[in-house]
C-alpha cells in the first residue's frame, strides 16, 4: 500500500473515533473553556478534549511525527511527516448545537508550513450527519464509498459559499468581497466551518468557495480534498495578513481568481 493510502486509512479511523467523542460530548452539553482572538471565537472543553485524543492516538500509531494542532500548537518530528488537525471546525455551530461541525485531520509531508508542504492523506468527519470524506494524494476524494468530483461549468450562476473571520473589524471587507462576486453566484452559502466549506467543493455540493485569513488546520485536509475531486485551490493577496483562499471547479476557480484580482 502506498504511504498516502496508508495515512488516510489511518486518518480515517483516528477522524471516526475523534467525531464519536465530540459528537458525545455534544449531546451531554456543550461548556466554553475559553474565549481566543475576540470575543467570538471560542474554545469548548470538547475542542481540548477531541485533540487530546487525536494527538494520543497519532503518537501511539506513528512515534516520529510531526503535530500542528489548532488547541495546542506544533510539535516538529523527525519522519518528515506532520499532522495537521482542527479538533473542531465550525466550534460556533458546535456550541450553538447546529450540525455542520467537523473533525478535520490531514497528514502532510515536507516543511510543516502550509506554503512548503504537500497534503498526502485528508480526512473531514462531520459526525452529527454521519459524513466522512477522505482523501489520499493520486487515488482521489471519497464519501461512503463514493469517489468525488467537483462542478463544470455553471450556466445558471455558480452556488458559493463563504465565512467570515471572528474579528468583527474584518467584516466589512468581506462583505465588500461578497458583493464583487455576486454577479457571477446563483446564491450563497455561508456555512461556518471551512473543512466543510472544502468537502462540499470536492463532493459538487457547491461550486466554489472563497474565504480570508484561513489558519493552516482550517484549510490543510480540505484542499487536499478538492484537489482530488479535480478542482482548483489557489491563495490571492498571500504575503498579506489575511491571505484568501479561492477553491472550485476550475472554470468556477477561474472566474472567482479573475474577479477578485481585478484592479479596482
Ligand atoms: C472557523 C470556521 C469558520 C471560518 C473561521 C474558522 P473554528 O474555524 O472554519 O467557518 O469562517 O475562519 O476559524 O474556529 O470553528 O475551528
Ligand atoms: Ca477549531
């Protein structure tokens, strides 16, 4: 078996258990542990939790690599390979008990930096909809058994979809951004959880997805994801503090990059 079918089966698992746990934790009641960046953006005793046991299972599994993860930060290894992990996407939906939350993991080899790296194993369990879509570099992106394939072309308008950062001093640019794209969107979505934002992108739930000032375990398995199902996934503005990532079927990416690099 090859090491990226191998990661994502172990991804896979360690995502399934991990979702179990949070979704668990979920129908006992949800506890904020902490405030982060603003007020908005919080952390549960599930998020701790959920890491705790995906660091444990991964170390128990691979001794040698590397970790970056959203709760605890980066732990270098000596394989070459890291795991990038958000132990809860969609932390908000989680607290406010909507479904769309997920357990995102990807595995990645080279220079533990989103710019450097290459993802070879990805796996996004949304387990309060029984949902686990996984992906390994060169064998493509899978739901229930499903391979995946992003949308063509869009004649009646492309579905996007989008979010916001917690910091309430950005909305107002992103809105702007919403109205310089809506011409080519039959609709919005606006879902709160970027892995999930990338699975749909991959699974042609929607035809494209855009979004400012992502964090590496927000986006890492994802955009594996959509990579796999034939997409595109490219970053505008990347030197700037809040870099945007465009991802889509590629006529959809096109347009999107198209737009939002237009001198205005
Ligand atoms: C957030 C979600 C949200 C996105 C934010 C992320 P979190 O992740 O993915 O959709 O708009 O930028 O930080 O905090 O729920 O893990
Ligand atoms: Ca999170």
């Amino acid at each position: 078996m090859t090491l990226s079918l191998e990661l994502s089966e172990l991804a896979t698992e360690i995502a399934r258990e991990a979702g179990e746990l949070a979704r668990r934790r979920r129908d006992e009641g949800v506890r904020l542990a902490a405030t982060k960046s603003t007020l908005a953006d919080i952390v549960t005793e599930a998020d701790r939790e959920v890491e705790a046991l995906i660091r444990d299972r991964i170390r128990e599994a691979r001794a040698g690599d590397g970790f970056l993860g959203e709760e605890t930060g980066a732990e270098l290894g000596e394989s070459g390979i890291t795991w990038v992990v958000d132990p809860i996407d969609g932390t908000v939906n989680y607290a406010y008990g909507i479904p769309a939350y997920n357990v995102s993991i990807a595995a990645v080899s080279g220079n533990p930096e989103p710019e450097s790296w290459e993802a070879l194993a990805a796996a996004v369990n949304a387990p309060a909809v029984g949902e686990i879509f996984t992906a390994a570099l060169g064998h493509g992106a899978w739901l229930a058994g499903n391979r995946l394939a992003v949308t063509g072309e869009t004649p009646a308008g492309a579905l996007l979809a989008t979010g916001f950062g917690y910091d309430p001093a950005t909305h107002a640019d992103d809105l702007a951004t919403v109205s310089r794209v809506m011409p080519m969107a039959r609709d919005l979505r606006r879902m709160g959880a970027a892995a999930l934002d990338l699975a749909y992108v991959a699974a042609g739930r929607i035809d494209g997805y855009f979004e400012r000032g992502l964090r590496p375990w927000d986006h890492a398995a994802g955009e594996l994801l959509v990579r796999e199902a034939g997409g595109a996934v490219s970053w505008i503005d990347s030197s700037a503090t809040r870099p945007m990532l465009i991802a889509g079927g590629r006529e959809v990416h096109a347009k999107l990059h198209a737009i939002l690099t237009e001198k205005r």
